[in-house]
C-alpha cells in the first residue's frame, strides 16, 4: 500500500530530525518528541500493513509495557541511568533474537539473502543482549570491572569460527536448517559475555554506545528478514549514531576502538604493578574546610565547575545550581566544564544538571572550556577524577596519556571534593591532588556542597 511506504518515509523524516535534535540539550527535549512521534507512525503503519487479526496480544503487551515504562522512569534515579540505558539495548538486543527465531518458526525456510539477514539479525541480537546484561552488572557494581578468563583470546576465536561455520550451514539449506540457526545463536549468548567481560570499568561509556549500536543494526537486520522498511531505516539510524558516538567516545579517551574490544582493561596488569599505592600522596596533600574556600570565591572573578562521576553518585547537582547561582548574584562568573566521557555514559552530566536547570549557555563542551582555565579563580572539581588527571598531558609513561582532559590544573587555585583519594576507573593516582594550587576538600559532594553553600552565605 502507497500509504504505507508514505508513512515509513514520514517516519524516517521524523527520525533524522529527532537525532538532529537530540545533538544538543537545548533541543534535546523536542528531538526526543520527534523520535517518539516517528516511531509511533511506523508502529501503526507495521500493524495495519501486515493485516493483524487480533490485536489483543499487542493491546496487552503495549499495556504491560507502558506501565513497566512508567514505573521505571518515575523510580530509577539519575545515577542509575547508565544502567537503565545497558538493560534497555539488552532488551532491543532480546526483541531481535526473538523475532528472528519465531520468524524462521512461522516462515521455515526462504531465500539465501533471507536467510543471511535472519542470521545477522538473531547473532548481534543475541551477542547485544548478554553483553548488555554484563554491562549492567558491572555498573552496578555485580561483577568485576575487568575479569580475564584463561585463554580468553582463543574461546573468542573458537565462538566466532562456530558460528560463521553453523552461520554458513543454515544460509547453504534455511528449509532444513534451523537447528544450525539455534545453535548459532545458542554460541552468540557466549560470544556476547566474553566480548564484554574483561573491558573495565574506565571503557564503560565507549561500550553503552557500542552496544546501543548493536540493538540498532540488529533491528535493521529484522526489518530485512521481515521486509519492514520502517525497521531497516530506524535501526540503521541507530546503528550508525551508536558507532559515530563509539568513535567519538574513543576520541575523547585516546582509545582505539579495537583496544576497547579486545584490549581489556585500560591499564595492563604490567603496569599496575608499577603504579605507586597511597605512598604518592603521602604528606604532599593540603585539605581544607568549607570557611576556606568560602573566602576564596568571595575574593573569585570567576569560577567553573569540573563535574564528574562523583557528583552523580552524591546526587549533588542540585546543591551545585544552588551554589553557582549564590555566586552569580555576587557577580561573579560560573561556568560549567562537561568533559565528553565524564560519568558512566555520553551526556551524563548534561542530563543531570539539566535536571537542576543548570542554563544550557552555562554547559561548555571540554576543547571551548580548556582556555579558560588559565584566567579563572577557582575550580571546582566535583568527584572527577580521570578527566581531570595532567598526567594524561605531561606523563608519556601513563597509560592514560595522550587522552584529552579538562586542564582544570592550570586555574589560580582548585579545590577538589572527594571522598577520599581513591583513582578513578583507570585506577591509576592522580597527580592534581598534590599540586600547589589545589585544595582537597574531603566528604560527600552533597553534604560539602551543602556546608558551602551556608559558609558563603554568612560572608
């Protein structure tokens, strides 16, 4: 039907626009609506191509749904948001493997680039899904950042050889082949635990993009093997959006995407054994009260704040609007410095200090921030750690060096609130902790924060 394929081309129109939008936070919220509106008009448009006779089971399931939807939305907090994204690109990951399989079940048998497509779409369906569920335990702390199996290469190698080997015996005979393609995806599942489970932690946003990337094409895959044309073009937009944002990630980390994959864990096991322990910091770090930073931004012209992981966890950015909003009534100048990896996912900490209304013009991006840093007062830096750490700049010997950095060293003074010295996800110590300029405020953002904000009133 002409209307049909009028409604898919609408559909595609919406999505450009809805990711176009979804590039800025200022836009971000209409970008959303579009993509929303998009996906409802292809919804519709699949249900009443393909003729459905009963709608009860896709009433019920929409129901089920919207409310699972709705629960999780109203009850999952911002820190957790990462994860939510992870189960999310497990659950796109689910609905390709499923529907690849009940197609083959109903279809039995088709065309070889049918069969290649219903291959494709079960195999990164099935590798996103239990990769995306060991992504989740690791945020949420259920598993090691970075576990190393014996002989982990060769098992990679061996899955990756079964399944082209049963990969190919399905697509030579799709009619009488489908326990291969079971098998197959059965061998996938695998794949897709060992292709996650010896990144770390440091690589966790580079990997939420990577298998957002994954869902995407999978659903492309599915829309070929079911002839949607609404499915191919989303999940191709999807799929490629998620591997733009993968190489963008890598960029802003000095990461390849291939060590990302394969390389395991930022710092090699070599080189943790040469990093030194809480001896580093030994009698080289000044900390300091919420009265002494108070007289420093009474005397500050202007200030920025470096946010990180630290502040999601304190749930702290609502305190820091308050803050910086306490300082520009005194005139002073306040900024906020948004490196491209802080937090567990791209965007992190535009969401959340968006959820503070934070203004969008207060949001500055790490290569336009970096600049500044040399004429201003004060920095804050609020629990980040790798981010901000020079020896990504000046120490060729760290595993972290060459990777991009917010150069919140080179302010007049910064004060850091920690909880305590502990390094970041790349679990190496970081040297801005005991430079001249910088003060160590040790505690809960919130809580510090908080302390702050009533010492500044008082002057």
């Amino acid at each position: 039907m002409e209307w049909i394929n009028l409604a898919y081309l609408v559909s595609a129109v919406l999505f450009i626009m809805g990711l176009k939008g979804l590039g800025s936070p200022r836009s971000a919220p209409r970008g959303n609506l579009l993509g929303a509106i998009g996906m409802f008009i292809a919804v519709v448009a699949t249900l009443c191509d393909k003729g459905v006779v009963d709608y009860s089971w896709i009433i019920a399931g929409i129901v089920v749904g919207s409310a699972i939807g709705v629960i999780m939305a109203r009850r999952v907090a911002m820190t957790q948001m990462p994860e939510m994204v992870a189960i999310f690109n497990g659950f796109g990951g689910a609905a390709s493997l499923v529907v690849a399989l009940s197609t083959y079940l109903i279809v039995s048998g088709g065309s070889a680039s049918w069969a290649t497509a219903l291959v494709l779409s079960a195999l990164i369906g099935a590798v996103t899904l239990t990769g995306s569920i060991v992504a989740w335990a690791k945020l949420q702390g259920y598993a090691d950042q970075a576990m190393k199996l014996p002989k982990q290469g060769l098992w990679r190698a061996g899955l990756v050889l079964t399944i082209g080997v049963l990969a190919f015996l399905f697509i030579q005979n799709p009619y009488e082949g489908g326990c291969y393609l079971f098998a197959r995806s059965l061998v996938a599942l695998g794949l897709g635990v060992l292709l996650v489970i010896a990144i770390g932690g440091a690589d966790m946003p580079v990997v939420i993009a990577l298998l957002n990337s994954y869902s995407g094409l999978a659903a492309a895959a599915t829309g070929f093997a079911l002839n949607n044309y609404g499915l191919i073009i989303s999940g191709a937009l999807v799929g490629a959006s998620g591997l733009i944002l993968s190489q963008i990630m890598c960029k802003a980390m000095n990461r390849s995407l291939g060590s990302v994959l394969f390389g395991g864990a930022m710092v090699s096991d070599d080189q943790m054994d040469a990093i030194p322990g809480k001896e580093f910091y030994e009698g080289k770090v000044k900390s300091c009260g919420a009265e002494e930073v108070a007289m420093l931004l009474e005397n500050a012209q202007k200030v920025i704040f470096a946010p990180g992981y630290g502040l999601a966890v304190a749930q702290a950015q609502h305190v820091t609007q308050d803050l910086a909003l306490m300082l520009e009534a005194r005139g002073i100048d306040v900024k906020f410095a948004i490196h491209p990896v802080a937090g567990r996912m791209p965007g992190h900490m535009n969401v959340l200090l968006a959820e503070a209304e934070v203004p969008y013009d207060k949001l500055v991006e790490m290569d336009n921030i970096n600049p500044e840093f040399s004429q201003t007062d004060v920095t804050i830096v609020l629990g980040a750690n790798d981010v901000t750490n020079p020896a990504a700049r000046d120490d060729k010997a760290s595993p972290i060096y060459g990777m991009p950095i917010l150069e919140v060293d080179k302010s007049r003074t910064v004060i850091v609130i920690k909880r305590s010295l502990s390094p970041g996800f790349a679990g190496i110590p970081n040297p801005l902790f005991i430079n001249d300029n910088s003060l160590m405020l040790f505690g809960d953002a919130k809580a510090v924060l908080q302390d702050l904000n009533r010492a500044v009133s008082e002057l």
